[in-house]
C-alpha cells in the first residue's frame, strides 16, 4: 500500500510540474502580445525614413520628407549634420539622442531617432496604424517541456559579424557558445550582448521549421546570464523578430554559427501563415 502511495504521489507530482509549466508558457505568450499590441509596441510601427545631411522637414503634408500619418502639415526639421540630430519644433531647437527613450509628440503619433551603423533614420510609431488595428494572435507550437535544455556553456569572448535586414553588417559582443543536445544530436548557439551590461544572453537563430511553419529569416529568444558553466535555453520562448510584422524594423539575421540542422517545433510560429 504504502508503494502505491508512493508512486501515486510521484505521479501527481509530475503532472502538477508540467500543467506549472504549461502555465508558465501560457502567461509568457500573453505578456508578448500584449506588449506587441500596445500603443508603442511594435505593431504601432508606421514608418521609417532615413535622413541624409542637413535638413529633413517632416509633418502631416504627403510632400514633406517625413510624412506623418497625424499632426500639423508642416511640424518640423530635423538636421543631420556630422553624426549629431537636431530638431526643430514648436519654435526651439534640441538634439535628439539616437536609440534612447527621447521621444517626440506630433499629434498621436511619437517618433524616434535610431542609428543603424553611420544611417540614422526616424522611426514613426501610430496607434491606429493598419497592422495593430488587424492583429489577431500568433500560432505557437504546443508547450514541450523537452526544449527546455540545459546547455554546457563555453566562455569565449570574441566579436562575431552580425548582418541586418537593410543590409549592414555590425560587430557584436559574443561571450561564448552553449553546446547543447536535441533528439540525440549536439549542437551549439552563439548568443550575443544587445548593449554593453546587458544582463541577458540574445540568440537569433534558423532552423528546419524555418520558411515552414515559422518566419524564414529566423527566430529570437533570451537566456538569463550562464551560471556554474550551465545555460538553460527555453525554445519554447522563441519567438518572431518584428519584421515578421512590419517593413519597418531593422532586424538582425542569424549569423553562419546559429543555423541549425534540426527541427525546433517550439515556440512561435510563422504570423499569417
């Protein structure tokens, strides 16, 4: 009796371990969409135009530069002028820091100055833009615990060429590799630090599902830092880059070392598909 009880319990154990997990994914699905559909999330992309030296007129008027979707027909200017972006609006002019949280109102919609190698662009972001008002969800693969991996992590920093949708290629950190198995096959993923400090390990990779069932150019996920010569990577969290969603994000591809030959039947699939 007493052996049944204890098989019993081992077993309500197991479920209760997997429907926690199931849970896990679950909520980590519904937090992604709701941060893509929020009213700054990716899906409110709504244009992206590069700026060239000197002066770049934006507003709501389709002949100005920056065409705004929203706002006063002529806004403002913005000027390149040696890697330096000023603005011109509501009668003061200031600089504005690429890649940080300045942003500027224009009626209802906010835009943004990025950098992407020696380009600097403006990035448009509309609340009412056409893909956040049709979005739906995104299909996931069903949760499986078994692409959860703990992976063997190999320190070993060096840079690594990473090459972007628009056709720039730019050195990134890389602190090493996790070697790794699935059905019964090694493998290794090279992440790479987003920013200097970054307290999280960033993988873009491909795999056979890849053009299939998922977004062709590849797919994202996150790792938290290797600890004790262990990584643990959930592919279950692999999820679409935002150009699975819009023309106007400059994602970055998966570099020669993260295409890997198998199939990764976890995570997001292919939006639309």
């Amino acid at each position: 009796m007493t052996t049944r009880i204890f098989f019993a319990s081992l077993a309500c154990a197991a479920v209760f371990a997997a429907s926690t997990y199931q849970a896990e994914i679950a909520q980590w699905h519904s937090d992604r969409e709701a941060k893509l559909k929020a009213e700054d999330g990716w899906l409110s992309l709504a244009g992206l135009f590069w700026l060239h030296e000197g002066a770049n007129p934006f507003g709501n008027d389709p002949g100005v530069e920056i065409a705004l979707p929203d706002g006063p027909a002529h806004a403002g200017v913005f000027h390149l002028a040696r890697g330096k972006v000023t603005v011109t609006l509501d009668g003061g002019t200031r600089e504005v820091r690429p890649d940080s949280d300045d942003i500027l109102k224009v009626g209802r919609v906010r835009l943004l100055v990025i950098k992407r190698a020696d380009k600097y662009g403006i990035r448009v972001k509309d609340p009412e833009s056409q893909v956040r008002s049709e979005f739906t969800s995104i299909e996931s693969f069903p949760a499986d615990e078994s692409y959860r991996v703990t992976a063997k992590w190999v320190a070993e920093p060096r840079k690594i060429p990473i090459l972007n949708v628009i056709g720039q290629t730019e050195e990134s950190d890389c602190p090493g590799y996790a070697v790794f198995k699935l059905h019964g096959r090694e493998f290794k993923l090279h992440p790479i630090l987003e920013e200097p400090g970054a307290q999280e390990l960033f993988y873009i990779f491909r795999d056979q599902t890849s053009a299939k069932e998922t977004y062709p150019a590849g797919r994202f996920f996150y790792s938290v830092m290797p600890k004790e010569g262990q990584v643990v990577l959930d592919f279950n969290k692999a999820y679409n880059p935002p150009c699975a969603f819009t023309p106007y994000a400059t994602c970055p591809l998966p570099p020669p070392e993260n295409r890997l030959d198998v199939r990764i039947e976890a995570g997001e699939k292919r939006y639309g598909h």
